[in-house]
C-alpha cells in the first residue's frame, strides 16, 4: 500500500479522539464483541450513536457491551445474533434489529482458521469464504430495506492486505486447501465485493454509499486491555515497543472502520486506510489499484456469490 497522499484539508481537521456526534443514528458492527471490531463499537458508541454488536456468542457479547458501557457512560450499545455461517439464520438476525434504518453496517467479522483440514458450512461452503464474504454478501441484501430507509446510509467493508489473489475456479479452496490462502481469497472476495457494490449502488441511484477499509497490521501486544477479554501484560507491551515504529494495536486499527462510517467526506467506491505505509497511523484515502481494481473480476465474483447465496444484494437498493 502506497504511503503517499495528496493533501487532504479534512484529514487535517478529522481528530480520532474527538470524533463528531451521531445521536439517533444506528450502527451495526458484525463481530463487534473482539478484536478491531470490539474497538469499532467502542469508539461508535462514544458518539451517541445506537451500536448494535452482530455476535454468535452472547457471552462474549454481553463482556464486550460491559467494557463499552464502563468506558463509555450511557452508552447505547445493544447486540443481535448473527452467525454469518448460517445463510438460513440472517433473516431472523436482521428481523431483530427491528424496523427502523439503518445508517451503517461494518462489515467486519471473520475467522481465520490455522488448522490443515478444510471445514464446511451446513450449507456445504467452506468455512472461511463463508463467514467473511458470502455471510456478509448475504446480510447485505437483507438489511438493504433498512439501509434504504436511512438517509446517505453506508456499507462499510473491513478487507485485508493479505488479499492478492482469488481463483475464479475455485473460490472455495476444494483443491489443495491451505488454511492462509483461503482465508486471503474470502478476504480479497470480501473487498471486491465492497467496490463492486458501489458501482451497483451508483447505477440504481442509491443514496446509500460502500466503502471498504483495511486495519492495517494490528497487533495484541499492542492493543490496550479490555478485560476480561483482552489482558496485555506490561512484559508483552515492553516487547511489542519496537514493532509500535511499523505496526499498531487494534485500537488505532479501528480508526478507517469509523471514519468511513461518520466523515461526510468520505466518498463511495473510496478504500481507506493506516496513512504510514498501509501499516499504522491516522486513516487516510489510498489509490483503487491492480487487483482491487479488476472491474470484470469482481462482476464474475459478484455472480459466482449471487449463484452460492441465492440473493442478488444490488437488487434490493434504489
């Protein structure tokens, strides 16, 4: 990623610690009971605005909205159940976000598995493509009523700079399956959803804009403590000191996530991210290129998630 950037007034004048009030909004943020998603509903909350955390485990959940609501007081922060794995479970997830707009999803949940053996979903889809990407492809179509309904809503999606490649052939990884790869091919699915959803969008008219952002290299060692769920101990923190001059804890890896969400400068089809090199620092615009701006790649995986969900998302908007 490119660490040079034309001059941006606004970038000037966006403060991540003072970040502008958005009472009577509502934010969804999947996966925001850890990790950067858990740092996105955080800072989400400190502006007033109702978060609500897509979470498969309340347990988790109910921890993660304790620790905004101790660090955030009279946070408004509530949780559904989302299991991004389970295509046939999202409606009663969205149905429990109940009738109101919607004026931004994070897209952010993933999992990342390390074990050798491939693993499938009950809807026969491996693991990972299915929870990072089609879960989130799928979620989309059924909160675009609710997205609708909000003024200049926006789709906010969280990819990776692992991303570099995706094999139209098989997208599923059925063949000579190697855990990191196929996380990197649901994650560059995932952002080439995110920009082709925007030319959707624009050619329906929408109000609603799709921007996607990556965290940067984010760290643990780096991320302050969020008992009981993160605990960084003062050793792991001293050594993770010369790793803070290229990378950043989750925190800071969360701050594009909420800019794209609240900077009305922010524009659709935009990819956002860490301004030093990609890696860590303030959030800033970065060039659309080389494989993210495959125009025909991202319509063919567009079709070939249509065809695995059964649901077309830019169809629900306009």
């Amino acid at each position: 990623m490119s660490s040079h950037h034309s001059p941006d007034p606004a970038q000037d004048r966006w403060d991540v610690h003072r970040l502008p009030p958005a009472e009577g909004r509502t934010f969804l943020v999947t996966g925001g009971n850890a990790g950067i998603g858990y740092f996105v509903a955080e800072q989400l909350a400190g502006t007033g605005a109702t978060v609500v955390l897509g979470s498969r485990d309340s347990a988790k959940a109910e921890a993660a909205m304790a620790s905004i609501r101790s660090r955030v007081p009279g946070a408004r922060v509530r949780r559904v159940p989302l299991d991004l794995a389970d295509l046939s479970s999202l409606k009663a997830s969205v149905d429990a976000l109940g009738p109101h707009g919607l004026d931004a999803v994070v897209h952010n949940a993933g999992v990342l598995l390390d074990e050798p053996q491939r693993r499938e979903t009950g809807d026969g889809h491996e693991l990972m493509f299915a929870t990072n990407h089609l879960g989130h492809f799928a979620l989309t179509w059924w909160l675009a009523p609710l997205l609708t309904a909000a003024p200049a809503s926006r789709v906010v999606t969280i990819g990776s700079f692992t991303a570099k490649s995706v094999d139209l052939d098989d997208l599923q990884s059925t063949h000579g399956y190697q855990p990191k790869r196929a996380y990197a091919r649901s994650k560059l699915a995932q952002m080439l959803f995110g920009f082709e959803l925007d030319r959707r969008l624009r050619a329906a008219g929408s109000s609603t804009l799709s921007v996607v952002v990556h965290p940067g290299g984010a760290l643990d060692s780096l991320t302050p403590s969020r008992p009981p769920f993160h605990v960084r101990t003062a050793g792991a923190r001293l050594r993770a000191l010369p790793l803070g001059v290229l990378l950043q804890g989750k925190e800071a890896a969360a701050w594009s996530a909420v800019r794209a969400v609240l900077d009305p400068s922010v524009r659709g089809g935009q990819l956002w991210g860490p301004r030093v090199l990609g890696m860590r620092g303030l959030p800033a615009p970065e060039p659309v290129r080389g494989i993210l701006a495959d125009t025909e790649l991202a319509a063919r995986v567009w079709a070939a998630s249509r065809d695995l969900t059964g649901v077309d998302p830019s169809s629900r908007f306009g």
